[in-house]
C-alpha cells in the first residue's frame, strides 16, 4: 500500500522513505546538506561526452590545454592571491555551498562548544537595559518601519523623533545620566547636514557618553560608476569617504576579521545577486574598515573578481575623525545579512548596553497524534527517530514533543495502526504532552466537569500505554480556550494534568509574529508559540503554498530563520502529516538549524517545557499579566470563544475620575436615565470595579463581563471607577478592551480636590492622616515615614491632570473624551447632563430638569421623588470639611501652578473654555508672586 507522492520528493533524501520514494526527478529542488548530490555537476559529465565526440584530437588537445591554463590561473586565485585570503580560510574552514555550511564540520563545531553564548558573549539577564533613539524623515517610510520591527521584535527599547525638530531630552536630568547608547539615522546625509545647534549638542553628547551611531545610506540619484563624495556641512568639508550606486550586486560577504561582529559568524559568503539597489563605499582612510563587501557579477568569483573594499556595503568608522563610532549601511535594511550585522551594531556602538542573548532554546511540537487521516507508517516513525538523532549531532539533547489524543488510537488503516504502535514501542524516544481525549475544542465546553471526563480519559490511555507525561505541559486543539481565556480549561487542567505551562500562538494576535508574548493566568504559564510555515494541509514540497522556493525563502534567511534569531525561546508548532509523505518538518528544521548555525554564533539548546516556562518570565517578568483584548475584534479569537459570552456586555463609555471630583454624583445622576446602565456593583468596591486598575484585571475577561447585564435595544452600558485617571497602565488596558469607549472625566481645582481626598481618609480613620495634619502631609518631604510619602501622593498626583490627560491621548482621540467642569456638576447638573448626553449622543433624549431638586439640608442636588421628597447620596457624600488654611492655599496653588498652566493650554486646544477654578488658581499664583515681590523689596 502506498500513498501519492511529490514528483521532486527526491530531493529531500534522507528524510523521505524509501517506500515511498519517486523516480527521480529532471530537475530536484535545491539540496542544502553536503551529504547530497549535486545535481549541476552531474549534468556536467554528459557536456563532455558531447564535446569530445565532435572535436579532432589537436581541438581534443587545445582544449585541454586551454583547461589546464585555466585551471592553473584558478589554482593560483585560490591558493596564492593575497586579494583572497578571506575567501580561502572561509572555504577551508567550512565548506560553504549556496549559503549553507558543511553539516560535517558545523557537528564538529558544536561538539567542540567553540562558540557557545557563554563564550562569546554577555548574558542576557546581566545586560544594562539601554535604549535607541531614531531619527527619520518620516514614520512611514519602508526602512523606519524595518528597523522598529527588527527592535521590537528583540525587544530593544527605542524612541523615535523626526529629523529637523529640535532634539529630544538625551540626559535623564534628575541621575545625569545618558537616555540613549545608540542613535540611528534613516538617512546619514541627514545627520551631516544638521543645524549647527543639534549636531553640536549630539556631538559632544555622543563624545562625552561614548554614544555610537547606525546609519543608513539610501540611494540618491547618484548614478552607477560616478563616485559621489559625503559633504560635513557643519565642518565644511567633504569626508574621506565616496559613494557608488550599484543596480546588481552579488556575493555578499562577511569580513571575518571584523571586529564588530557577535551574532553574525565572519567569513561567510551568500552566493546568490542582490535585489534591489544598493551603495558601496570607496575609501583609503584608516578610520574605515569594511564589515561586509558585494560584487558585481562580472567581477564574481571564478571571473577574476576580488573582495576589493570598494565594493564595501556595510562599513565600521572607529571614530578617528571626529571621536565618534559609527556603522553605515549601503543596503534596504529588509535584507537578512544586513539585519543581523544591525544587530551586532548595536552591541559594538553601545559596548554591549544593548546585547540579544546568543543562547537559543527551540522546541518542536508535533500536533494531533493519532488523530486525522494523513498519519505516520511505521517507516515515517523510524524517519522521524533518524531525524532526531541528526538534529542532536548539532542541537544536543534535541527531542520531538509529541501531542497525543488517545481517544483516536488505531482508527486508521492497517499501515497506520502499525504507526500508532511503534509510536507506542518506541514512546521513550520523545517527550510527550495531552491534547483532548477527542481532539475537542474547549471552548465547546460549558463546565468543568465535562472537560475533566474528557481529559481524565486521556489521562488513563497515557497510563495504560505507559506513555511519559512529565513536563506538566499541554496544548489545547486549535489552542481554543487558551486566548481568549475559557476558565474551564485552566482549572481542568489543574485539577486533572496539574499543569504549570502552555503556549499558544494567538496572544494577543497571530499576526505579527514578532509582537507574540507570554503570560500567565490562574496559576499557569503561557508562552508564545511560533509557526514554522507548515501546517495540516502541507503534504508536499512541490505543492507547497506560493511554490517550494517560498519555504526555502522562510528558511534561508526568512521568516522562519529570522523567529529563531530574534527569541531567546522558540516553541514550534508543527503537526503530524508534516511528518509523512515529503516529510516537510524535518526537512524544514534540520535545514535552517543548519542555515542559523552556518551564519551566526548562536547556541541552539533544547529544554523540556516546564523549564521554558520558569526561563521565559525570568528573562521577561513584566509580561506576567495578559493584557485582555476584545474577542470581537479579531476573527480567529472569535471563533475559540465561547458561544455563551457576548462582547456586546462591553460598557460604551467609562467615566474615568479622578476621586474626589464628583464622580459618584454622576454616576448615580446617569443611572437615572432609562437608556443607560452601569455595572453590578462589586462585592469588594461597591459601585466602581476598579478593574483595569487593581487586582481584579488578572482575574480575566469573564470576570469583568459577569458584572454587566445583558445588553437589550438602544441600551448604554457604563462602568464609574475614579482610580481609572491616574493609573499609569489604565489607557493601554482600557483601550486593548475598549478601543471605541468614550471618556468622561470631572475636574475640579487640584487643590480642592488633594484637601477632599485628606478629609476623606481621615474620616475613615487612617492612622497617617490621623496623626499628621493635612499641611504636614503636602510638605512633607523624602525623608518622612513611608506611609506619609504615599498618602502624600495620593493627595497631590491625581490632580496633575494635564500630564495624566496626554496619556489617554496616547491612545484615545480627543474625540473620545469628554471633560465636565465639577463645579458646574455641583451648582447646575441639569445643564451638564443635558450637555453630556449630546456629547455621547445617547439617545432618547432624558430631560433632568424636573428629576433633579436641591436639598438644602445636605446642601447639594439630589434625585427628586414624590411629595418634595428627594434621594440623595449615603451621609460620606457632601460632608462639610473644616476650611483648608491659608498656608495650605498658598503652597498648593503654587505647587500646581506649572500643572495648571499645561493644563489650561491643553483644554484650549482640545476646543474646551477655561473654567473659572482654573482661572481663579491661575490668578491667586500671580498675586502670590506680586506680593511676594514687593515684601522682598521692603526688606532690600
């Protein structure tokens, strides 16, 4: 029995069984290991039958003759030539053929450990955290956009700023230390012709802080062969360094004698043309040296070409002109190569401050065993072993994790059920993790009870197979309840499996993969999970999406290659049909860990998953909590989420605070209106679920969505928590959840608003404001007791509003937001609602005028009933405070006074009026300083 085959399945030899093997091919796709024959030079021997059958024997001889001259001039090139001492001790070394190293020597390499991460370079976890700062005409350009993918990706901090502003602050004022360690200029020409000011100032801090810089240099119209000098408009002289516009280049090489280089391995050569165009570099001058160098295809080896340095692409200045190191790039940025020496700028220009780990741990998970139609035979899982053991010649201790769903066991054909045994025979062979008993997905489930059932059957096939479960790691089908987050699963997991990790590639989207991140939830780690381009449908490599060249593509510098560069953990998803037929996973892993180690200094590890678990949130803690997303808006979340949730519970607006400012009036004034509805209120902080900004936000989407009620026709939903203002991770939560929410915030004098707050703890016995006054508690300075610091905070931080607004504009339009005068809430509600309601556009309309009378009693409006009636707030709300003190006046108003002037500038331009509070403080800080002058003039 046998089953369809690529025709070009050849060329994958050894991974494919002979079984199943085609005739051979006309034309293979190309082989990557030196183990394999070559194709081109097999068809060579065939040229020369035809050319000695048509040839005389004197032609015969001038022929051979010619050869021999030829081959002579070669000898001496490869052997002799100084021009090619790179070249020679590079072929030496490894063997290299179509940009693939020799497997024989790389095994040797790793076995030796001569370029381990301990060795070449710093640890991760001990670097300095630094950050760059990028200079670009602007955000939209390709190369911008290149770069701050390739930062985030390794997620290396930068700041981005347009060229012709002036520059932004470089020192952190209050440490007088350096912000940046590298800048980066899209266009160098740019950094030479900057106003003598900035350049200035970026000198002499680059000077003083041993800053470098990276740069490109795009083309400009130069022309091919006219050699265009770089001017120093601020030194009125041209550098020692020409540019040359190249349209096609080739063999792209890497100067192993460079001393920049820490994740590329020098002295490599990719032997194929260069797309697009690109600029070298000619010069004589010693403060230059060439990191990698192109050639023009006529001058390519075998034609008499050499690496001259004026064929230089990437460059290193070592800073003797001007004391300033420096990298420039010729190339697009998108190119492999070039991405990698960034990189390795980076680390030389910032002396290792900014410094990618070099240790790689990759894991390879093989879906859905046992389950499905395309299924391993036992002549695939004897591959799949002998796959294994190549791969642990150049990752030690490498070992597939398979993913087993037991209830599937022997539903195949007889070649398959004989797979699932010798899976079951040689089951010690690999590290094995649970799906679900039937390959279910999760999110079907409604209770915990059912998932248990399923899982514990699963759990009893592992045990009776004797199947080795022991990294407390599993994978849910389709990664369904994982994210969104269904918490069924994560307490079935616990209760049966006692799982401790997971990963997935959904969080917090499939796309881009570079923004894929962990986090952990109830208990249980999840880290992110990469595709290597193969998945269920990916038989054959002839047949593979867009053509084969598209997963060599991905290999050979790609994407896939590129995943393994840029994460210190890799888990890989793959699945079991990938396994048979072409056997495309093992092909596509032995080839680019071959691919990564040829071209780079990376150590490539493997690590059972509870330990990449621990690994993962030690080298990065601060991505512990999730930060939830709308389901809604992303259609493959939607589908593995729970039929039973519903987005539209989301509220449509939040009214944000700050405390203190009459958000609970309002609140309860809203909630008065038939078309609008607040949350359930919660046991722990009543009306206000201080959700994105508390404890309550790990405890998930469902939970927050549990407080809202079901949304009927022309219904608003709303949440109140005036903690939301100031919190300094609010915006971004709130806005992954509710990206369209509108904003509602109150405001009221920041001095007036710091002395309710006091009074307001105070009144619930603080023992802090019990013991101090509320002016000891503002002056207090940073010697004072801990919990007099903090109660001085929160008097004092909420009411710097213009800085806390301008962080929701980070994230929400203007638009959004809707500021209500506190003042005018207090004296005229009616008004205000009546605005509010416009600005929200709730409709029908809610006129208040007659729902609303003053209580002269508690002295404020309150909901107005029957028979002169009304229903005001509980005996907290309006409490009468002793008056603030003079001095406390004084010190505020002048200690908020720069806040109030911000905040006065931002109001007009987001179209607000100035509000009387803000004029009247504004105005007593100017008569403070008068008669401050004239009591100092007095004394003179």
């Amino acid at each position: 029995m046998s089953r369809p085959h690529s025709p070009h399945a050849t060329a994958l030899l050894p991974l494919l069984p002979v079984s199943r093997s085609p005739p051979p091919p006309p034309s293979p796709p190309p082989s990557f290991f030196s183990d394999r024959p070559d194709p081109a030079r097999l068809r060579c021997w065939p040229i020369m039958r035809r050319v000695s059958k048509a040839c005389s024997l004197r032609r015969a001889f001038h022929f051979v003759l010619a050869l021999a001259v030829v081959g002579g001039l070669w000898l001496y090139f490869h052997t002799m030539s100084p021009w090619n001492n790179a070249y020679r001790q590079f072929r030496t070394e490894l063997g290299v053929r179509s940009g693939m190293c020799n497997r024989e020597v790389l095994i040797g390499s790793v076995r030796r450990g001569n370029w381990s991460a301990e060795q070449i370079g710093t640890d991760y976890r001990k670097r300095k955290a630094s950050r760059v700062l990028l200079f670009t005409k602007t955000t939209y350009s390709s190369a911008f956009k290149a770069i701050t993918e390739i930062l985030t990706a390794n997620r290396i901090k930068f700041k981005a700023t347009v060229v012709g502003k002036n520059l932004p602050d470089l020192i952190k004022a209050s440490k007088g230390v350096a912000k940046y360690s590298v800048m980066f200029f899209e266009d160098f020409r740019t950094y030479l012709d900057m106003d003598d000011w900035n350049r200035d100032i970026l000198d002499k801090y680059c000077q003083t802080f041993r800053v470098g810089i990276v740069a490109l240099i795009p083309p400009s119209e130069i022309g091919y062969g006219q050699l265009s000098p770089l001017h120093d408009r601020r030194h009125g002289r041209p550098l020692p360094l020409a540019l040359d516009e190249r349209p096609h280049l080739s063999n792209l090489t890497v100067n192993g004698t460079s001393n920049m280089l820490r994740v590329t391995r020098g002295g490599q050569t990719l032997y194929e043309d260069l797309m697009g165009e690109w600029v070298t570099f000619e010069t004589t001058h010693s403060t230059y040296g060439a990191v990698a160098w192109a050639q023009e295809p006529k001058r390519a080896l075998g034609s008499g070409g050499h690496e001259s340095p004026n064929n230089a692409v990437v460059l290193q200045d070592f800073g003797k002109l001007d004391g300033i190191s420096k990298v420039l790039f010729g190339g697009p940025m998108r190119h492999w190569v070039n991405v990698l020496l960034f990189l390795d700028s980076l680390s030389w220009l910032s002396q290792n401050r900014i410094a990618i780990s070099l240790t790689r741990h990759i894991l390879v998970d093989i879906d859905d065993i046992f389950v499905g139609r395309n299924r391993l035979y036992p002549d695939d899982v004897r591959a799949l072993i002998d796959s294994q053991k190549r791969i642990r010649e150049l990752v030690p201790g490498f070992t597939y994790n398979l993913g087993f769903s037991g209830g599937y066991f022997r539903h195949g054909t007889r070649l398959e059920n004989a797979g699932d045994e010798l899976l079951i025979a040689e089951r010690h062979q690999f590290w094995w993790f649970p799906h679900m008993w039937l390959h279910l997905q999760a999110h079907k489930f409604s209770n915990v009870s059912d998932l248990e059932v399923s899982m514990a059957k699963n759990k009893a096939f592992a045990s009776d197979k004797g199947i080795p479960v022991d990294w407390q790691y599993s994978v849910a089908p389709h990664h369904s309840g994982v994210y969104p987050v269904h918490e069924p699963l994560y307490e079935a997991w616990r209760s049966i499996w006692d799982i401790k990790v997971t990963s997935t590639e959904e969080y917090p989207h499939l796309r881009p993969s570079r923004l894929r991140h962990g986090f952990v939830h109830s208990g249980i780690k999840v880290l992110p999970r990469q595709t290597c381009g193969l998945f269920t449908k990916n038989l054959y490599y002839d047949e593979y999406p867009g053509g084969p060249e598209v997963l060599e593509q991905s290999i050979q510098g790609g994407e896939l290659f590129q995943t393994l560069v840029y994460n210190p953990i890799s888990i890989f998803m793959t699945h079991m049909p990938n396994y048979c037929y072409d056997r495309l996973a093992p092909y596509t892993f032995e080839s680019v860990i071959t691919m990564v180690q040829c071209w780079t200094h990376l150590d490539l590890r493997t690590t059972h998953p509870n330990a990449l678990g621990e690994m993962y949130f030690q080298m990065y803690p601060d991505e512990t909590q999730a930060i939830w997303g709308n389901p809604c808006d992303d259609r493959r979340h939607l589908d593995i989420w729970s039929s039973s949730k519903d987005c539209s519970r989301l509220p449509d607006f939040l009214v944000i605070g700050p405390q203190k400012t009459g958000t609970t009036a309002l609140y309860t004034f809203l909630q008065m209106h038939p078309s609008i509805k607040s949350n359930f209120p919660s046991p722990k902080s009543f009306e206000e679920l201080q959700f994105f900004s508390g404890h309550a936000y790990s405890e998930g989407l469902d939970w927050y969505l549990n407080f809202f009620p079901n949304r009927t026709q022309n219904i608003f939903l709303f949440e109140k928590s005036a903690t939301y203002f100031d919190g300094e991770l609010v915006p971004s939560r709130a806005h992954r959840l509710l990206p369209h929410a509108q904003l509602v915030i109150t405001l009221i004098s920041p001095s007036k608003r710091a002395y309710r707050w006091y009074q307001h703890i105070k009144a619930h016995e603080d023992p802090t404001a019990l013991k101090y006054s509320f002016h000891e508690v503002i002056t207090s300075d940073s010697t004072a007791p801990r919990a007099l610091r903090q109660l001085k905070s929160r008097c004092l931080e909420p009411g710097k509003y213009a800085s806390h607004l301008e962080r929701w504009l980070v994230f929400y339009p203007s638009q959004k937001l809707h500021i209500v005068n506190g003042d005018d809430l207090t004296v005229d509600p009616v008004r205000v609602l009546n605005q509010l309601q416009h600005s929200l556009t709730i409709k029908p309309f809610f006129d208040y005028t007659n729902k609303l009378r003053f209580d002269k009693k508690k002295g404020f409006f309150c909901e107005a009933k029957d028979n002169d009636r009304t229903k005001c707030l509980g005996k907290s709300k309006g409490r009468e405070y002793p008056p603030m003190s003079e001095e406390s006046q004084v010190f505020l108003k002048t200690y908020f006074q720069t806040h109030n002037e911000a905040l006065a500038k931002l109001l007009k331009r987001l179209g607000y009026f100035t509000p009387n509070w803000l004029e009247h403080d504004l105005k007593d800080v100017s008569e403070i300083r008068v008669q401050d002058d004239a009591e100092l003039g007095d004394e003179k």
